[in-house]
C-alpha cells in the first residue's frame, strides 16, 4: 500500500484526492501496488465531507507519518508550501505540485533536497493544467536542440480575449463576467497583467535550458490595453490577438516575453481558445510540435498532479533526476529582436507617426479619430524609441507575429 | 561511449544518423555518455555519402558486435525487419523503430522478447511521426480511464484533403500530385485506403488497453470515394473532411474504426491541415488533450526514434516496461454505434432516400442531379441496411462528428 498525503483541500487539492480515490484501480494497477490518501492537511474542517475523517491541521501529523511517502501540494503560494514542501523533502517524501509560483522561485533548491533525501519534486502540474509539456521536454524531446517554446498559457486571459473577439465586448466587462462565473479571481493582476504566464514560461525555459531563467526577468506585458477597437482590427487584419509566453534561444541568443500578439490563422496557436491552452515546441530536427488541452480547472489540473504521483509511486526511494540547476541565466536584451508591430495612433499625430515609424500597411476599420497601421521589421529597440518619440498620441500596440 | 546501429539507410535511416551525428553533443549530455553509430545496415552501397564507410551488408557484423546496444530499426516491412529485430533483442540489443507496420503485427511479442532478455523495444516513431504520443500515453496520462484516442495520423490523405477542400480539386489529380511531389508513394494504396492508420490506431488502442487490438479486426474506410462535390458540401455545412482513426471505450464496449469525418470547427482537428497530424486523447479527469506536429518526414520522424534511443541508453540492462499483452481484445460490433451521417443520392432516388433514412436536414449546393441530407442519429446497422436497400442510388455518405 502506498499512501500519500494532500497539502491544502482547495480546489485542485480536492480533484487530487478525488482523481486517486475514484480512479484507484486504474492507477494502482499502472503503480503496481495500491494507493490511498491517508491524510489531508488544512487550516479548515469540512463537515460532511466525503474524506472529513482525514484532515488534519497539524503539518507534524504527516510528516511524521513515515508510512506517508507522497505529498501532493496543493496550497499555492511561497509561504506556508515552501517550507511544508522542504519539510516533506527532508522527511524523504516525495512532492508533487501544481504550485507554480513555487516552482519558479524555489525550483531548483527543492529539486536539489529532494535529489539528498532519495525522493522527488515533480511538478507536471504548474505548466498547462492537465496538458502533458514538462514530462514530453524533459523526456520525449530529447533528441532535438529546442529552438523554442511559445505557449498560450493562462486560461483566463485566453477567455476573456476569445469572448472580446467573439462578441466585441470590451475588456472591463469581459473582466467583470469572467469574475462573475469563476474564470478570473477577485484580483485578476496575476493573470491580466501577465505575471502567471510568466512564471510558467519561466519554469519551461528553466527545463528547456537545464539552468534557471528568473521570472522576474521576463519582459512582460499583459492584456489590460486590449480594446474592442482592437479586436475590430485583428479582424480586418484576418489575426487573432492572444497572450502568448514565448522563449526562444539562438545563436546564444535568449529570449523570453510575455506579450499579446497578432497571429495569423496558419499558427496553431490561432485556433487555441477558450479556457484552453496550448505549448508550441520547436526543435531543430522535429519541426513544430504542439500539446494542446485544458490548461486549468479542478480535475484537469489534479490528473496531471496525480500523473507525478504515479511516476513517484513507481520511483519509491529512489530521486526522479530534473536537469534544472540554479545557475542563472542572463536573458538576451528584447532591444535586438525583430518583428512587425501593428500601432494605431490619433488621427491629429499621423504625419509625425509616418516620420517615426516605417510604416508597411495602413489599417482601416473606420474609426476616423485614428490612424492605424502595421511597421515593417524593426527592432524592440527602433521601436521603443519611436513610440517615446510619439508619446501620448500613441493609443496602443501590438506585436505581431 | 554507447555505440548504436541502424538498420536501413532509406528516408527515416539517414535521418536517424543525421540526428545523432548532428546534434550529438546535446544527445550525449542527455544520456550522460558519448553516442555514436558505428554501423549502417543496408544491402545497398552509399559512395560519396558522409558514413558511406560504416554500411555493412551483413547483419551479423551488427549482431555479434557487443559494443553494439543499440539499433534503429527503420526498414520498414515484416520481413527482414521482423527476422533482424528478434535477433537483435536476442542479443540484448535495444531496438528503437519507426515501423508501424511490424509494431501493429509483432509488438507484444517483440516487447516481451526485449524483457526477456533485458533490454527495450521502442516504438514512439511508429504513431505520429515527432510528436510524442506513446510516451504521453504510458508515462504522463496514468491518473486518467482513457475515454478515447482519436486523431489524423496519416499525413499523406491529410495533405490531399486539405489541397482538395482549398482548390476544388478532385481526388485523382490531387493524388497525382501528391505522387509528384513526394507526398505520395506510387502505390498509394496503404495510405487512401486507411490501411496505414488502421496500423497506428491499433498500435495506439493496443497501449491505451494494455492488450492487443488487432490491426485487421478495425472496419476501415479510406478517402477514395471523397470527390470535389463532397467538398462543397462540407463547406456548405461549414465542416471539414478528415479521416479520423479512433478508438473508444464505454461501458464495456470498445469501437475502432478508420473513415472520413465531417468535423466542425469546435473540434481542435478541425485545424490540423496539409501533412500535419494530431491525436486527440480524452481522459475522465483531464477532459481533451491533443498533440499536434509533424506526422512524418525524415527528421521529424528520426527524432522520435533517437527520443527512444535516448530512453534506451538511459537503461541499458534493463528492461523498459511496457504493458502491452499479446492476449487479443474483441471489438464490440460497430453496427450498435450511433451517429449522424451526411448522404448524398441520385435525384431520382430523393423519394426512396426520404423513405428509408431519417432526415434531419437537407443540404443544397447547387447540383440538381442529386439530393443530399444530413440524417438525424441512427446506429451503424440501420445506416447500413437503409443503404442497402438504396442500392446504386447511393452516390456517397461521409459520417458526421
């Protein structure tokens, strides 16, 4: 029998349990022995609930318990997680997480304890939800030299950008309706500000690199300057805007953004909508290759914890190896990359956005209070400089890709 | 310093030794020792080519090499493919292949011949070119009950319905083409008439069920029947034509099949055009995943199998386990599943059709010749008997998503 434990029964903690408890005899048929959830650790009791008899308060109460071998993190935050997780590694049990702020700040310190202790810290989950990426990158990938990883990755922001382009509502009411029926939280920052994405493209690139890419770091921009109007364009421009978490490394080149971006319909990415999420990975012999699924809710997001739970199980006593060390890696300055950028201006600056921008493609959709248009290739540099340049009398951007 | 061998120096073989040889330092990193291969295996000379000086003729220079652990096997066929592989295995050779046909017929006993004797059978390149889908499928997705597995998997009639449905044209030119380019071979047949995604998918149901699925037992329809005017219908019904091979399981019931589908563009292989494949996985917990690339190619392909190869000399003396029994599953009788079907008749016939089918909805293109309807729900059998009776007044029938 090999009994695990689960660190905070909220949402995602209470699909873990559910996950391995309803589909026991799947799962301890693929581990080989069979599995149970002995405890379950919360500050809150759950009168009439299924497992009440299992929570326990007291974090000591199951790191003690050495028939306990498996922890499934499910708290979020750096607090609290952080030390019952250094705790659990320490005790020799093996963590699987879904905490993703965690993983980006602490990653490679509790890879490294749990590699000490002959135990293991797996963290499938904090990337994508359900969606299979850490475990393809670190172990199916491995022939190719990864040129680069572009994902939309925050399922919120992809919600509310696909209802904006869907209906053309305008982002504070998508906001609101997302708050109201539970695909944003109170305080949306970390995903509309991009921030969420961030730590997770941060986490991918750590794995892709084997060394750590801050998520601070990170150029980062979310979708709060995202209009209706913008929408109106991306359709006359035939694209799609999404928020897109992007590394990509050449040359000894690396780069990482955090960004919204107009994409043509011959990305994958463009068909990506909804809730869901999906990780473009790009090596020099495979091509393009994409993972695509729900990249959050209760039982997606516990599937891919209890995936690490099944790995850990068949790797009892023994340190499941992740080449992510905490060296840090220093990110190529975004000044020198290139592309197009789609930039509408007021109508009274037009002459001086002419003069400041090289200018491919004027965009029309007849707002005449406006002038709009696509640039020709130039750098983040050319282009940071031209938008200061233009100062107020520029009403937005957006990158193109 | 591991040294490998690959066994046919055809499309797939060079590319294996190109993946290896090019990105071999990253390669070595990974396994955590040197690889190199020292031996080409083909009845054929290569003079001029790079490693023309490690082509052997004699598979026994390979075989009775103890510095050999490892071989490619990317010869395609039965045949020799079957012969050489047992021997390889028997001598503690790993075997990493691409051969879908000799997986679908031998697997499970080509896996327990590897057991025996210590090492691995792999097979990730045979389903889906680079994307990784048998991993996922053994490794990542253990915490779910696998609902179903559904996908383009054959790049070959993806490329020609995509030319047909975005140019009008019909099926014999398309394939022509196809032919002239390369996207074809000049028997075509195991590609149009699904004969080569009858193979994957068995290979894909056998994993996801732990047993054999035989390759034979799966009704297969392929793409031969699709003509331009079946494209003006899908559009008309703002549908694509796919052929889709699936797999799924309820209740104790277990359908496969390959044919054309009608797909509405809220399925995410809607999307998925031109040589690009994509397995759709439906988990009880995880809800739809999907993995998407390059279903064939030289390096997509070559990197799938060096992946495994990768795997290999992770382990070498050991057995990688793999649960897949030669104990043959039966399929339960298509003719009680259910579904809607797009059926077009002679003009002649509406009245006999309107008789003997169900109508949901008629579809109007402009051809006057014909009547065509999308029916409302029936099962297979009642599909099949209504069709019967139409007799030669049937002129085509796509079944619907």
């Amino acid at each position: 029998m090999i009994e695990a434990a689960v660190f905070g029964y909220g949402t995602v903690g209470s699909g873990t349990v559910e996950v391995i408890m309803d589909n026991n005899d799947v799962i301890s048929k693929r581990i080989g022995d069979k599995i149970n959830v002995k405890a379950i650790l919360d500050l809150r009791d759950f009168p009439g609930d299924k497992y009440e008899s299992r929570v326990v308060h007291d974090v000591n109460v199951i790191i003690d318990d050495p028939e306990i071998s498996i922890i499934c993190e499910t708290m979020g935050g750096v607090g609290a997680a952080y030390k019952f997780t250094k705790m659990a590694l320490e005790a020799g049990k093996s963590v699987c997480t879904s905490n993703k702020e965690l993983v980006a700040l602490h990653g490679p310190e509790l890879i490294e304890l749990a590699k000490e202790h002959n135990c293991s810290y797996k963290f499938e989950a904090s990337v994508g939800g359900g969606i299979p990426i850490i475990r393809p990158l670190e172990n199916a990938l491995t022939a190719d030299v990864i040129l680069s990883v572009c994902g939309i990755v925050n399922g919120t922001t992809n919600y509310m950008l696909t209802k904006m382009d869907k209906e053309g509502a305008e982002f504070d009411d998508v906001l609101k309706e997302a708050q109201a029926n539970g695909y944003a939280e109170a305080d949306p920052t970390a995903d509309i500000e991009g921030h969420d994405a961030r730590r997770k493209i941060a986490i991918l690139a750590s794995i892709v690199f084997g060394k750590t890419i801050n998520s601070e770091d990170i150029p980062t921009e979310g979708i709060t300057k995202i209009s209706a109007r913008d929408m109106k364009y991306a359709k006359q421009l035939s694209r799609k805007i999404k928020l897109l978490a992007r590394y990509e490394s050449s040359d000894n080149k690396r780069y990482a953004m955090v960004a919204p971006f107009l994409l043509t319909n011959e990305d994958p990415l463009y068909s990506v909508d909804d809730v869901f999420n999906a990780i473009k990975v790009t090596g020099n012999m495979l091509g393009e290759a994409m993972f695509y699924g729900r990249g959050a809710g209760k039982l997606a997001t516990a599937s891919a914890v209890v995936g690490d739970v099944v790995e850990c199980a068949k790797n009892l006593g023994k340190h499941i190896p992740c080449d992510w060390s905490s060296e840090v890696v220093t990110l190529t300055d975004m000044e020198s990359s290139e592309r197009k950028f789609f930039v509408r201006v007021g109508a009274e600056t037009a002459s001086e956005a002419k003069e400041l921008f090289p200018i491919e493609e004027e965009v029309k959709v007849g707002f005449y209070d406006e002038f709009s248009f696509v640039t020709k290739v130039m750098t983040e540099k050319a282009f940071k400089e031209a938008k200061e340049k233009m100062g107020a009398g520029m009403i937005n951007y957006i990158r193109m890709e």
